[in-house]
C-alpha cells in the first residue's frame, strides 16, 4: 500500500510537471510564435478599428465639403441664372407687348395717313379739272369780249368817219336802239358779216341807257364796260388761279407731310415687327432655358438636401460606433488586467527594445520641432508608447502603419490643398471676371441713361420751342386777321367812294353831252335866235370829266389790284401759318412722344442698374468670403508644398529606419526565461 501511496505521489507530481511543462512550452511557443497576448490582439484590433472609423470620418467629412462647395456655387449660379431669366423674360414679354402696341398704332396710323393722301389726291385732281374748266371758260369768255371791244372800237371810228354828225348825234332810247343802230350802220356801208356780228352783240347786251343819248355816247359807253368787264375778268381769273395754286400747295405740302409720316410710320412698323418677332424668339428660348434652370435647382437642391440627411446620418452613426468601441475598450482595460496578468503573466513582462524602433522615435520628433507640428508630435508619442507598451511582431508593423498613414494624410493634405487652390484660382478667376464683366455693364448702363436722359431734356427743350413758336404763330394769325379786316373795310369803303365819284363824273358827263350835243334833234337847221352855246368851253369842260373818269377809273382799278395783292398775301400767309401750324404740331407731339418714351427707357434702365449694382454688391461680398475662405495664414501654397514634402520626406526616411529590424532575434535575446530548457521534475 505504502509503495502504491508514493507511486500515487509521484504520478500526481509527474503529472503537475509534465501540466506545468505543457503549460511552459505552450507559453513559450505562443510567446515566440505569436509574440502578443489575445487580449492584447482584441485591444490592437479595436483600435484600428477605431483608426479606420476616423480616417473614414475625415474622408467623408472632406467629401461632404466639396459636395457642400459644389451645392452651394451649384445654387448660387443657378440662382443668378434664374434671376437673370426671369429678368430676361419679364424684359422680353414687356418688349413683345410695347411693340404689339406700336404695331398697332402704325398700322392704325398708316391706314389714316393712306385715306388721308387718296382724299387729297381726289381733292387736287378735282380742282385741277376745275380749274382747267375755269381757264378754259376764261379764255372762252375773254376772247369773245376782246373780239367785241375791238369790233366796237373800229365801229366807231367808221361810223365818226362815214356818217354825217348830225346822224350821229340823233338820241336813241333803249327800245329804238336797235333801229338806230341798223340804220346808222348800213348808212355807213359796214360789212355785213361786221354788221351782224355788232348788231348781234349789242342785242346780247340787252343795253338800255338811263338817259338819252346818242349813238356813238351808247357804243363807246358799252366799250368802257366791256373794257371793265376784261379788267374784272381778268382779277377774277387771276384770284381764282391763285386760289388753284393756294390749294394744289397745300395739298402737296399736306400730301408731303403725310407721305414723310407714312414712311417714319412705315419704319416704326417694321422695326416694331423685326423687334416683336426677335423678342419671341428670344422668349421662347429664355423661358426654355429657365424652366431648365428651375428644374436642376430642384433636382439639385433635393441632391444636396439626401446628401445631408446621409452625412449627418453616417457621421451619427460612424460616433456611435467610435462610443461603444471606446466603451469595450475602458471597460477590457479596466477589468480585465489581474485576469490578463494570472493568464499571461510571463509574456505581459516582454519588453521589445531596438535602436531601430526608438531612432524612429528621435526621427519624428525632430521632424515635428523642426516643422513645427503637433500632429508629428502627437505620432512620436504615440510610437513611443507603442514601443514601450505593446509586444510582438505587429508593434513595428503597428509603427509602420502610423508613418504610413500619417504620410497618406499628408498627402491627402497636399491633394486637399491642391483642389483648394485650383478651386479658389477658379472661382477667383470667374469671380473676377464677373465683377468686371457688371462694372462693365454698370459703366454701359450709366452712359446709356446720361445719353437717353440728354436726348429726353433735347426733345423736351425742343417740343417747348415748338410750343412758344405755336403760340407765336397763333398770335401773328390773330394779328394778321385783324389787320386783314381793317384793311378790307377801308377798301370797301374806299372803293364806295371811287366807285360813287365815278357814277357823279359820268353822270355829269352824261348831262353836258346830253344839253351841248342836244341842238341836233332833226335834219334840219334851225337859225340862230339870240343865244348860242359854247361849244369850245363845253369841249374844254367835257375833256377834263373824261380825265377825272380817267384818274377815277384808274385810281379804282389800283385799289382793286392793290386788294387783290394784299387778300392774296394774306391768304398765302395764312395757309403757310396753317401748314406751318401743322408740321410744328406734328414735330411737337412727335418729340413729346420720343421724349415720353425715353424717359421710360431711363426708367427701365435705371431699374436695370439697381439690379446690376444689386448683383455687383453681392459679387463683391462673395469675393470677399472667397478671400476669407481661401486665406493662407501667411504662407503661400509654394511654401506650404515645400514644408508638406519635407515633412513627407522625413516620415519616408523614419519609415525605411524600420526596413531592417528582426524581431525574432530581439525577442530570442531579450526571453531568458522563455530561451531556457524546460526539464521534467526529477525525485
């Protein structure tokens, strides 16, 4: 029994050693061959999780600002663009309805002026056959009365010269004159065909004397009154081709001045129609095209809004994540560390140490004083604690990986800022220039609206001439009318006057011949019986009437000219006043209208440049975000470069320190324990 108690003893004892060798050996290899507990694995692999969850952050937060960028330049170009449509179109659609309007008061206007001109061309058509008519009448009439004169001239010259005088002097009444007449005629042996044509137009007189007298006193009388008759023919004839003429002037003038506004009218029409269909045109393209642009801002902004909901969703998401993984790794880190030291005590004691691994250590940090960067700090720091923590194989591959991403970082920096300087060139660039493409238009808008505004006050001043030289003409009209009828009455009363002398001369005329010439009443001759008439001194006194008739004569037909002269004057001038009145009415109310018209161009042009200095001012305030947002802290994008690639440089070398270190062998020379022989217990 007792040698059965010591083989128990001893078997227990083997097996605890050969428990315990197992146990040594296993440790031993686990520390060689794995070089790393697997709490420590769990805690490598957490935090590289959580590395990978923040440089996906900052990936996607970079993103997310580009894309922000991109929405917001996206929304603000389509916003100018619509504005600028909506602009267009409402400039389009009021030019369509202006030229509509004009269109239709052109061709309204057209319509007027071509009745207008028809009716003035039947009205001068009319009066050139009624004038034709009229002269030929005249020519008619003032031959046959010429004729007459004549013939009866010559008939008293052959009947003073053929007939005896006391033939001639025998009284005739207006009934026997006739008689008379044939009897005197064929004593005085007349053609025949002179005959008829005398007796023939003294019958178409119907002339009958108020007094009695004789033969030649009854044919001269009815040759001064053919005479006066030419002469009143004559003045009418030349009143009525003045009249002619006053009219076929002023409806020439009148036809002129319509046919001038048909053509300006005509132009307006046609640059009304050319601008009205260009205008649709161009609306029909503009609302195309803001439809367009309305379309992609709501495309665009419902884009941007997803892409929002989806970064704050995945940035949510990405911290809950980095929370409860931080949480596991508090919670690993603060319960577990007796546990990790009973299990794997002999390993958690491995220090791994190479000149290497802390020459990197050195590296880094002088690389971050000599850049001046707390990030190169930060990862010195983080190596050395690695270093100085952490065992196995994966420390220096854990290192390597810091470098390396800290060298990608870098380079997604360089890369970051590369895209941060072209956008800002660009956007610089295009900012400028549109800042000098509105100053442009405001310096294009500010002549336009001083030349529009000159030209407006030019037609203003002009319409207000036209409108004093009206009132002047109004007034000279006036006058002129005044004048006109004082001078008529004094006319008419000095033609009374004229033509009652006249009636007294011939009267007394009429009333010596008719007492001196009366001793001839027969054939026969009666002897003188006390008293005789003077002869010589009626002859003397009958001379000097027939002068003053004359000078009467004269003196009316002057008077009648002088009328003539100043009623045709004052109608010439009155007519000119009236087509004068006409042109300057119509060049009035035409500047007036321009005047109107430009000024609504200022108008407009003045709303145009509220908005362009509206759209300058905001241009501005962008450019100087633009500036604030591209400010580069006092170091240029060269150097900036320059001190990234040197900083790249310097991790790339602190990383290639690493290239050569052979962890086994610094783990078989630092393991005394775990490079011993483990023997089995020997009694």
């Amino acid at each position: 029994r007792g040698q059965d108690s010591s083989f128990n003893v001893e078997s227990r004892s083997h097996r605890v050693n050969m428990a315990g060798m197992r146990t040594l050996a296993f440790m031993s290899l686990w520390v060689i061959g794995l070089a790393v507990t697997p709490m420590e694995k769990v805690m490598t692999m957490l935090f590289d999780v959580q590395m990978k969850l923040v440089e996906d952050g900052k990936t996607s937060e970079l993103a997310f600002a580009n894309y922000s960028k991109f929405c917001s330049h996206g929304q603000r170009d389509l916003g100018y663009d619509i504005k600028d449509g909506e602009k267009t179109v409402e400039q389009l659609t009021a030019t369509i309805a202006k030229t509509s309007s004009e269109i239709d008061v052109s061709t309204s206007k057209l319509q007027e002026l071509q009745s207008a001109i028809g009716k003035s061309e039947a009205d001068l058509t009319q009066a050139q056959e009624m004038r034709e008519k009229e002269h030929q009448e005249h020519q008619n009439a003032h031959g046959e009365l010429g004729e007459a004169t004549e013939m009866l001239g010559r008939a008293i010259k052959t009947l003073s010269a053929k007939v005896s005088p006391s033939l001639l002097q025998q009284k005739v009444d207006g009934d026997v004159l006739l008689k008379a007449l044939g009897a005197v005629v064929d004593a005085a042996s007349i053609p025949n065909k002179e005959r008829e044509s005398l007796m023939s137009f003294v019958e178409a007189q119907n002339y009958i004397s108020p007094k009695s007298q004789n033969i030649v006193s009854t044919l001269e009388d009815m040759k001064m009154k053919a005479r006066e008759e030419l002469n009143t023919m004559a003045v009418a004839e030349k009143q009525s081709l003045h009249s002619f003429m006053m009219l076929k002037q002023s409806l020439e003038m009148q036809m002129a001045a319509d046919k001038k506004e048909m053509d300006q009218a005509k132009a307006v029409h046609a640059e009304a129609s050319e601008a009205k269909a260009t205008a649709e045109a161009d609306l029909d393209g503009s609302s195309k095209d803001l439809a367009n642009d309305k379309t992609s801002l709501q495309q665009l902004e419902a884009s941007c809004s997803q892409a929002d909901d989806d970064y704050q969703e995945a940035t949510k998401s990405r911290s809950e994540e980095l929370e409860a993984l931080k949480k596991a790794q508090e919670v690993l880190q603060e319960k577990t560390g007796a546990a990790q030291a009973g299990v794997y005590g002999a390993a958690m004691f491995l220090q791994v140490k190479s000149s290497g691994a802390f020459e990197v250590v050195q590296k880094v940090r002088s690389l971050a004083k000599k850049a001046g960067s707390s990030n190169l700090e930060n990862l010195a720091s983080n190596i050395e604690s690695l270093l100085q923590t952490r065992h196995g194989a994966d420390v220096f591959a854990k290192v390597k990986d810091l470098i390396q991403n800290m060298i990608t970082s870098r380079k997604e920096e360089a890369a970051a800022d590369a895209t941060k300087k072209a956008y800002c060139d660009e956007e610089q660039t295009k900012t400028n220039a549109k800042l000098e493409e509105l100053t442009g238009t405001k310096e294009s808008l500010s002549v336009k609206v001083d030349k529009k505004s000159s030209e407006a006050e030019t037609l203003k001043s002009e319409a207000a001439t036209l409108q004093r030289e009206l009132a002047d003409l109004s007034k000279l009209q006036i006058e002129m009318d005044e004048t006109r009828r004082e001078e008529s009455a004094a006319f008419k009363k000095q033609k009374a006057d004229l033509e009652q002398g006249l009636e007294g001369v011939r009267s007394a005329l009429s009333v010596l011949r008719d007492y001196y010439e009366s001793g001839a009443t027969s054939f026969l001759q009666q002897p003188a019986l006390g008293h005789s008439k003077d002869t010589a001194a009626s002859t003397g006194i009958l001379g000097m009437l027939e002068v003053v008739e004359s000078d009467f004569g004269r003196s009316l037909a002057q008077t009648e000219t002088v009328e003539a002269t100043k009623a045709e004057e004052y109608d010439t001038m009155s007519k000119q006043n009236k087509l004068t009145k006409v042109q300057k009415d119509a060049d009035q109310k035409f500047k007036s209208k321009t005047a109107m018209a430009l000024d609504k161009a200022v108008a407009d042009l003045s709303s145009d440049t509220a908005a362009n200095q509206e759209e300058l001012a905001a241009v501005e305030t962008y450019k100087e975000s633009l500036a604030k947002q591209c400010a580069d802290g006092g170091m240029s994008y060269a150097e900036r470069a320059a001190k990234r690639e040197e900083e790249i440089e310097g991790l790339k070398d602190a990383l290639a320190s690493l290239g050569g270190t052979d962890l086994n062998a610094v783990l078989l020379q630092a393991a005394g324990l775990r490079g011993a022989v483990v023997k089995p217990h020997v009694h």
